[in-house]
C-alpha cells in the first residue's frame, strides 16, 4: 500500500544502492535500525534504535510534527540523537509507518561540509 508520505519519502530520496554509494564520496551515510518506540508526545514520537554499522553514531530517532513545511533533519553526534521534522497534515500516515510491526530503518546522509542534510524512512514489506 502506497501512501502520500511514503510517496514523499521515496521521491525526496530516490534511494538506490548507486546513489547511496555516490553519497558515500561527498559525505556520510548512516543507517539506523528502529527498534522500538520509547516516548509519544503530542508533536514527536521518540524511537531506540541499533546502528547497522559499526561507523553509524546514530542512536535514537526523534520525529516532530511542525506546521507547515517540514525542516531539515538535525543530527546531535554527542547523544547520537537524530531529529526528523515532517508536516502536520501527514502525521497519521508517518505514524502509521513508524508504529508498524515490520522492520523499519532510518537512512541519514550529510555533506562533508555539513550544509546538506537528508534522510529517509524505510519499512520491509
């Protein structure tokens, strides 16, 4: 079932092993396995999570429910926290994702320089 937030979520990564390893080369890529939902509040939902990798310093997820447009994601590297921030009006359908049952997995690239930053919400089918 496709829904208009994962939709976005793929056209905003169009997420392929090859672009993955050409992000590779202009900066770091982390991949974070969420393993369970440890706080709901009424704007964010905070996950525990298990790095893939051995380089991943990402810990924990925090997603934020923000009016309007969503901002750019913000990585703490001394708590390894990593916000997310996505609309108001699609929280059900993210919530719907991140509450699932299936594996899910957050894909975090940023720039060398560390002005470009994006990331991406997974679920196994």
């Amino acid at each position: 079932m496709s829904t208009h937030a994962a939709d976005r979520i793929d056209q905003q990564g169009d997420f392929s092993l090859g672009n993955a390893l050409a992000l590779r080369s202009a900066g770091l890529i982390e991949v974070l396995r969420i393993t369970r939902l440890v706080r709901k509040t009424n704007d964010a939902l905070r996950f525990a999570g298990s790095p893939v990798s051995p380089r991943t310093r990402v810990r924990e997820l925090e997603v934020s429910f923000v009016p309007g447009d969503a901002l750019a994601p913000v990585f703490d590297t001394v708590s390894g926290l990593l916000r997310l921030f996505y609309p108001e009006r699609e929280r059900s359908e993210v919530e719907r994702l991140l509450t699932s049952k299936r594996s899910r997995y957050c894909y975090f690239w940023h720039s060398n320089d560390g002005e470009q930053r994006h990331a991406w919400l997974l679920s196994s089918p």
